[in-house]
C-alpha cells in the first residue's frame, strides 16, 4: 500500500531519468524491489539506499560516502548510478532478465553460472533462491502498481505523496555549521532539511563546498536579500520581491505582526519567520527576515 503512495513521489523523477538515458521505464520497478522507495532502506549485506548499493559499487559508481554524507541515500546521485551500473549490465548480457539477476547477485556469480551450467536463459538458469525469484519480484510490482484496484488495492489519489517541490544549491560554509541554521537561512526548519536530504548522516555540515536541497524558489530570495544587504544606497531594503511574487520583509524597530499584515494586506496565517532568534511568530525582533506570501483573503 506504501508503495502506492511513495511511487507518487519519486517515480515522476525516476521515470524522467530513464527516459533520458533511453532505458525501459519499467525499470522504475527494480527500486521498489529493492527499497521499497525507501531512501533508509538497509540491507543485512549493509546495501544502502533506493537501489540498494553496496559500499563497493557505490564508490565505483560515484557515490560519496563518508561520517556526513551518503550519497546512495540520495535519490538524484543514486538513480544516475543505477542507470550507469544497469547500462552495464544489459550490455554485457545483452537480455534484461539476466541483466537484472545480476544487479541482484552480481554480474560475475551469473557469469559463472551461465558457463557451468552451459545455458543461456534466465528462466532454466540456477541461482540463489532470492536471485531465481527477483525478476518476477519486479513483474509483479510492476502488475500491482499499474492496475491496483484490480488486485484488491484501492486508494484516494489524494493521499498519493506528492513529488518534493525542491532545487539543488551550493552552499560554502567557513565552519562547522548544524542543518537548523542552513534550514534557517533557506525558509525551512530542521525537520524538512532533513528529510529533503537523507544522505545528510550528520546534524553538521563541515567547513567546505557542500550541495543541498531545499524548498522551491528560496535559492533566489536568499541570494536577493544577501545582494539588498550588500547595497550601500539609501532606499529602504526591508522589503525584497522575487520574481514570483515571495516577499521577503526585514523587521523594524516598533513593527508587529498585525501592523505588518495590514501593511501588506495579507493575513497573519500568510506570515512565516525565515531567519532569527528562533522561527516562532510569538515575538519578532528588529532584524528578523519575513517570508509574506500574498494570497487572496
């Protein structure tokens, strides 16, 4: 039934890659077989991650893993991987079922097992059990998720998880700096930096060049206002507009809440803290950034 559900959100960028790279779409499936389309799915052979690398193949395919990242957690460098290490595959067995048992036990066990036991089909082909029964684990994914009610599955599109609104920025960081304050300067809070990026393993990021997701749109209003506090005009710079319509508002000695929704003609509700002491509405300071979305009342 999860499945169902999280195929909403990551099957639109999974598909999307695919389709770039000139694979079956079908392939969308090995990740649900794999992980579940769980980002911290673990295996007991320690694979990590939506397709499932181990630490090994992870770093032959480009997967940074250290004490604060694991890039095989990460659905944007792990389906590249994927899609170079299946490219592999098919081209050395040139046949998607053996492509796919050996993404699952490893290109040189059916190697040796196609040259032992001198055939050349997956299906007359012995393997390890879970290997014999993982392409048919894929078929019957792909059979359930295509057609649920028909299989007794029935579920409100509206509960489907909808794909994470998010854009990829480079941060430079001077020092050691937890994700609050990075969630902070993004318009986000701790929680959702975090589950924006499961390859984060630690609440620090080290001094260095780091790339990060975070909610939609904030790339521009953050590198807006960094560029209003550099001017030195005289022009009021409390107020920064982005191109589609986020204002983000600096507080003022004497301001308050409610003042600052009349003079914005939004209602409170619409009014959420950036950056500050802390990110709840229930005081505000001089200095503190607003972010005042403008909906209709």
């Amino acid at each position: 039934f999860l499945w169902l559900k999280r195929s909403g959100r990551y099957f639109p960028f999974i598909e999307e890659e695919l389709a770039k790279a000139g694979l079956p779409d079908d392939l969308k499936y090995l990740a649900i077989v794999e992980s579940g389309l769980q980002a911290g799915a673990t295996s007991s052979a320690r694979a990590a991650g939506f397709w499932q690398f181990i630490q090994a193949t992870g770093n032959d395919y480009g997967l940074d893993q250290n004490a604060w990242l694991d890039n095989r957690r990460d659905l944007y460098a792990s389906t590249q991987a994927a899609i170079k290490y299946i490219k592999k595959l098919y081209g050395l067995f040139n046949d998607w079922p053996l492509a796919l048992s050996a993404y699952n036990c490893g290109e040189g066990r059916v190697l040796d097992a196609l040259k032992t036991q001198e055939v050349h089909n997956y299906y007359q082909l012995e393997l390890p059990r879970e290997t014999e029964r993982y392409v048919f684990m894929i078929m019957a994914a792909k059979l359930i998720l295509s057609d649920p009610k028909k299989y007794g599955f029935y579920i409100d599109e509206s509960t489907i998880f909808p794909p994470y609104k998010v854009e990829r920025v480079q941060i430079q960081l001077k020092e050691p700096t937890h994700l609050r304050e990075l969630a902070k300067m993004y318009g986000s809070y701790y929680r959702e930096i975090r589950l924006l990026n499961p390859e984060l393993q630690s609440t620090f990021l080290p001094a260095g060049t780091h790339t990060i997701k975070v909610p939609l749109g904030w790339q521009k209003l953050v590198t807006r206002s960094q560029e209003s506090g550099k001017s030195s005009d005289s022009k009021d710079r409390s107020v920064q507009v982005a191109e589609d319509g986020k204002i983000v508002y600096t507080v003022k000695a004497g301001d308050s809440l409610s003042a600052i929704a009349r003079k914005f003609d939004v209602r409170v509700d619409n009014i959420s803290k950036i950056e500050g002491k802390n990110l709840s509405l229930s005081e505000i300071h001089p200095g503190e950034k607003l972010l005042i979305l403008k909906k209709e009342r």
